[in-house]
C-alpha cells in the first residue's frame, strides 16, 4: 500500500480547457464496497419479493421480456445459462430469480439485469433503507465546479440508479449540480464509440471533455476519441502502471 502523500506527489491535474466533467460512479464517486456489498447485495435479497410485488407492473414486464430474448441469445452462443420456463407463473418467476442471480454472480452489464436493479433499489430509497454513500469530497468537488464545467455521469449502473445514488446521498440531494447521465444504452464503457456519443450529446468536442474513472480500459477507451482523462486512484489503492494522469481526490482537480 502507498502512503497518500505519495500519491499526492504523483498526481497530475489536467490543465487543458475543459467544458465538463464525465465521472464514473463505482470506485471514483462511490466507494466499491457500497456497490458489491450494499446495492448488489440489497438487490439479490429483495429480488424475489419484488417480482411477486411488481410483476404486472408493465416496465417491469418490459425488463423480464428484455431478459428472456438476452436469455435466448446466451442460449444460442453457447453460454450455458439456467433453464428458462415459464409454463406457468411460478416456473416463469422461478427461472427469473434463477436467470437474474447468474448475471449478478458475473458482474454482468445486461441492461435489463440494469434497469431491473434500479426499480428494486428505487424501492429500498424510497422507503429508507438505502442511503447513497459518497466519498467526503464529492459535493464540495460539484459546488466548486458547477458554476463552469458541465457535470455528468457515466456508469453501467442505469439511469434510474445514478439519479437515485445522488438524490438520496448522505451528503443530501446533489442531483442540482448534474447535467446529464449516461448508461450502458449509450455504449460499453470499454468502447471508444461510447465517449464519441457521449460527447456529441453534450455538443462538444471530445477534447474538451474530462474523463474520470478508476478503471484503465474506460480511460483507454475515452483517449481514444481525444477526451481527457484523469485516473482516480482512492487511498488504500495499489498504484497502476498506466499513462493516464492520477487524482486521489477531486479536491486537485479544478481547485
């Protein structure tokens, strides 16, 4: 492990004209454990209560279709997922329960496996049982920098969850400072396509636009349609090998 001056000595702030701010959520806003072992987690438990509760309910309909034809394409592919019935209604939501569990255990990005978890964790704020965790220098970092840079996200995490991490955070409702967010609809975050539309959504060219993320392939991805780039490396971390410039905090960037 790294002392966090050294870090401190190694970071290197971009200076070039930025127009916005794009930031990844798990690891750079948000602390991982927060993700694999509160949200994930939550997810798995209140899954089969909230395909009982919400079943008819058409958007979550709309999800469940969405993962039988990802369901049939894995089958196709040779991927060797669970058997899938639905002859009857317990059987429909028992492969369900089994369908969705098999993509959590491999960290899947499925965009339905995506939205589903945003409605079950819309639920668990809703009524008070979650709480979005922020590192301390998010909402000084989005006050500091609202006022010139436009702010967005960027997770594979979907939209309803982002707006809800923020909305309900424990630094209080941040969602003000926020333009716009961005999710595996718009592109795999390892693919540089995604950050050519994610900049042409902000109409900007790509050079003016910050990446931050503590994942290298992403930054890789970014670079290569020219964005900027910063790697966002929280204390305790073991230092990469990379070429992308390294933050510890939001508290160098734009100070």
């Amino acid at each position: 492990m790294l002392r966090p001056g050294l870090y401190r000595a190694l970071a290197t702030v971009v200076t070039t004209v930025i127009s916005a701010i794009l930031l990844d959520v798990e690891g750079t806003t948000t602390p991982v454990d927060f993700v694999h072992e509160t949200l994930f987690s939550y997810a798995r438990r209140q899954l089969p209560s909230f395909l009982q509760r919400y079943w008819d309910e058409p958007s979550v309909h709309a999800d469940i279709l969405a993962l039988k034809k990802q369901h049939e394409s894995e089958m196709c592919r040779s991927k060797e997922p669970p058997v899938w019935e639905d002859h009857s209604p317990e059987a429909h939501i028992a492969s369900v329960l089994l369908y969705v569990n098999w993509l959590m255990s491999k960290d899947s990005k499925s965009p339905p496996l995506k939205s589903l978890q945003g409605k079950i964790w819309r639920a668990g704020y809703q009524e008070g049982q979650l709480h979005g965790q922020l590192y301390s220098d998010v909402p000084t970092a989005f006050a500091r920098w609202s006022p010139e840079k436009t702010i967005c996200i960027f997770s594979s995490g979907s939209v309803l969850a982002q707006r809800l991490l923020f909305t309900h955070s424990c630094f209080g409702d941040l969602t003000a400072f926020i333009h716009d967010y961005f999710d595996v609809t718009t592109g795999a975050k390892r693919d540089p396509i995604s950050y050519k539309k994610i900049a042409a959504s902000l109409r900007l060219p790509a050079s003016e636009v910050l990446f931050v993320s503590d994942v290298v392939e992403e930054l890789d991805a970014a670079r290569q349609m020219e964005m900027e780039t910063a790697l966002c490396v929280r204390s305790g971390s073991p230092l990469p090998s990379q070429t992308h410039p390294i933050i510890c905090s939001f508290d160098s960037l734009f100070p």
